[in-house]
C-alpha cells in the first residue's frame, strides 16, 4: 500500500540541548525541512557549546531562540509563542539534565521554559552516557514523562562519544525523522485513515452536585486511541471524565453524558472505524433537578425516575450511509463470556466485540491489565492475560489488518 510520506505545513520546534549528538541535529534539520516541514529551534546554553547558533540559524532559515529574559522577544514572552505556533516539539538530544528538568517542572531556561509551557505533543530522542542512561534517576524521570504521554525515539545501542559502548546513543536522524513522520501520519498502516474511540464513565446528573457514575478509568479506551494514533490514524477520542493524560496527537472532545457523548460521535463521523470503550450509563435521571436536593427532616428521600440512554455504539453501527466501515464494542462480563458477546454482536450489529471478564477478582476494573477475547462472526480469539496498552496495540493492530484487507 502506497502512504503519502510529507510533512508539509508541518511546525516543529526543536530544542537542542547540550550533549555531543547535537551535531546530529543539524542534518535532522535538514532532512526535516527536506520532507516538507517549518523548523524553529531552541538551543540551551548546552547546546551551543556543541553548535554554533549560526549553524543552526543558517539550516532552519530562522532565527535561534537562546534567551528567556530577551528583551526583544514579544516582551519576553516567546516562551509561550514557541509552542503555540509549533504542531510537535522534538527534543534532540534529549539529556539526562534537561529530562529532569522536565520530570520535575523545572524552568529556569528557555528550553525548561518552553518545555513547561507547552501545549503540545513532545518527542524526546533521549542521548547521553549508558550509566546516566540505566541510573534509576534517570529512567524515573523518563517513567513520569512518558506517563505524561511523551513520545520518545531511542536510544540505541552502540559506541558512544564517551569511549563506552552500550545504550544512551541518540537515535539516527532517519529514526528520528520515521518517528515524527509516523506522530503526523504521514507513514503506517493506518495512515489517511480516521478512528473514533469513546472511553471513560459518563455521568448522568442527579441534581447540580451529584450524578449516577461508574468506576471505569478509561486506561484501555485511552490505549485504544494512542496505540491507533500511533499506526497513522487520525483520532477523535471522545472521553467521559476521566483523570488520564491525553494520548499524545489525539484530538480529545471531554462530554460528562451519554446523550453529549453520543452527539460528539455523531459529529465526528465519517470515520473509518469506532471503537466504543466508554462504560456509558444505561440510565440517566429523566428529569434532573435545577437545584440541590435539600434533606429535609422527616422527609422521605427524592424518587429518581429514570430512563434509557442512546446506545452509541448501536448507533453508530446503525448509522447508514455514515456507518464507519468497521464498529468495535466491549461486553463486560463475569459469566459466559464468549456466548453473551456473539448475542451482544448480533444484537449491537457491530463487527467486532472485545469480551473481558470484569469479575471482581480479576481487577480489571481500574487496573492495569486485561484478558480479553476477540469475538467477531467468522472467529473467536482469547488472548493471553497483558497489558491495557498491549491490548490495544495488538487491536490496532489486527484492525489496520482488516481495512486493509477489505481494501484490496
Ligand atoms: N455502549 C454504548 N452506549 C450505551 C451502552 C453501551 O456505546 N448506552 C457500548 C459500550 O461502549 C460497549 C458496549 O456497548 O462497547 C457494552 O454494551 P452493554 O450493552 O452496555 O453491555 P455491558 O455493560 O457490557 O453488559 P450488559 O449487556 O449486561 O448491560
């Protein structure tokens, strides 16, 4: 299959921090801006103990931006303005010093600065010695950030300009280049082609302070559009409430309720495929109250009349002409997995269910884990106990599979 492989119109902004795999930097913006894309650069003070801001001036036909406290950057203000008119920040090389400035919120620089204040997905291509690479220091602060979503490229194996061999080398530029052609969809199987992904609880109000919830996390649905994402698709995530990062490059709608999860789809449609992970309410209180429900002695408790949400998924998979090509839904069981998921399927008219077993015992609920099996017409298949994030990769995975297959 033949993938459009540009990054024109793309912004990148890139800050070279000080390790010796700056110079690496210079080509990565010449092959960057070879393939389409605008490149501004920050360089720390580091940095330009390695590269001159000439150099890097000259290959990104732009100014360099070095200095927090400039006097005549927007009234010191370029900090914000760098990221805000950037579409991804690449740091190359990532140094173990600037990585914790970052794990820790440090901003003391413009890079740290920059780094703190931005608004948009970060790709860390991490270089630096094998020993500050494997200390615990080191990979705790690449814990939190990549739990903040950050995306990361290498290192790689090999000689090191310290003499040593093993891992911290900054990965090549074409690596570097792959991976932020793959962060624009620009390469994958899944490139050009559209997901929508529900994920999280929705909360249906009782009055202005409570609402009738669920205990789903989101972290598989949340998986589900970053393990797409990051095979080409473009995704909408439509998310209930959830404490959870933003997949890196997912476009993210929040709603609270089912009817304004199922409006969001809607919107969102035409898509390629949908994958509804959200645990939407199957009742909302049919008239919520305008005002707080007071106790009142002696007083018996309010009567809650409900009624039925939309089933989303149902719809989508029911939606005609704008029906996506390939509908996913979830059948959370305790007891009879694969026969209540085939019903489900038929009775969803979905293409695929992903039946787990939500039994208290096995944690899934708000864990990190899931056993799932895949039930689609043609074929059941019960994969082994993993990951939520190795659950939604291999789905994404085996749904790249069968657009394309359908495509030939
Ligand atoms: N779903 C939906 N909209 C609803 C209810 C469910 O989109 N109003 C989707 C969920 O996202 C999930 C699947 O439907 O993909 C789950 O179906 P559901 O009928 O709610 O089943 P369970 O909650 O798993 O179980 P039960 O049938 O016992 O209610």
């Amino acid at each position: 299959m033949d993938f459009p492989v540009s990054l024109t119109e793309r912004r990148i902004l890139l800050v070279i921090a000080g390790g010796i795999a700056a110079y690496k930097s210079l080509d990565l913006i010449r092959r960057l801006r070879e393939k389409g894309a605008a490149v501004r650069c920050v360089l720390t003070r580091g940095g330009a103990q390695f590269v001159t801001p000439l150099s890097v001036a000259a290959l990104c036909e732009d100014r360099v931006y070095d200095d927090l406290f400039s006097l005549t950057d927007d009234n010191g203000m370029s900090h914000i303005r760098l990221s805000r008119e950037a579409d991804l920040v690449v740091v190359a090389p990532a140094t173990a010093d600037l990585m914790a400035k970052m794990a820790v919120g440090l901003a003391d620089d413009l890079a740290s600065t920059v780094l703190l204040a931005s608004d948009k997905p970060i790709l860390l291509a991490p270089s630096m010695n094998l020993y500050m690479w494997k200390h615990s220091a080191t990979q705790a602060n690449l814990a939190t950030l990549e739990a903040r979503g950050l995306l990361r490229v290498g290192p790689g194996a090999g000689d090191l300009a310290c003499g040593e061999v093993g891992d911290g080398r900054m990965a090549e530029v074409p690596e570097i280049v792959a991976a932020v052609e793959r962060f624009f969809g620009a390469s994958g199987p899944l490139a050009g082609r559209k997901a929508l992904v529900t994920s999280g609880p929705t909360h249906e109000p009782i009055d202005p302070v409570r609402f009738i919830g669920n205990r789903s996390s989101g972290k598989q649905g949340h998986a589900i559009a970053g393990a797409l994402r990051r095979l080409g698709a473009e995704v909408t995530l439509v998310s209930g409430p959830v404490a959870l990062p933003d997949p890196a490059g997912v476009k993210v709608i929040r709603v609270e309720t089912a009817a304004e999860m199922l409006q969001a789809c809607l919107c969102a449609l035409p898509v390629d495929l949908a994958v509804c992970a959200a645990a939407v309410a199957d009742w909302r209180v049919a008239a919520p109250a305008a005002e707080k429900h007071k106790k009142v002695e002696g007083a018996p408790p309010p009567n809650l009349v409900l009624e039925a949400n939309p089933d989303i998924l149902a719809t989508l998979a029911a939606a005609g002409e704008r029906r996506p090509r390939l509908v996913i839904g979830f059948a959370a069981e305790t007891e009879r997995l694969i026969e209540h998921a085939r019903a489900k399927l038929g009775r969803k008219r979905c293409d695929l269910i992903l039946a787990n077993d939500v039994s208290p015992a096995t944690g899934t609920f708000g864990g990190d884990a899931n056993t799932v099996h895949l039930v689609a017409p043609d074929q059941v298949q019960s994969w082994p106990p993993m990951s939520k994030v190795e659950v939604a990769e291999r789905l994404a995975a085996f749904l790249a599979e069968r657009l394309s297959a359908g495509a030939e």
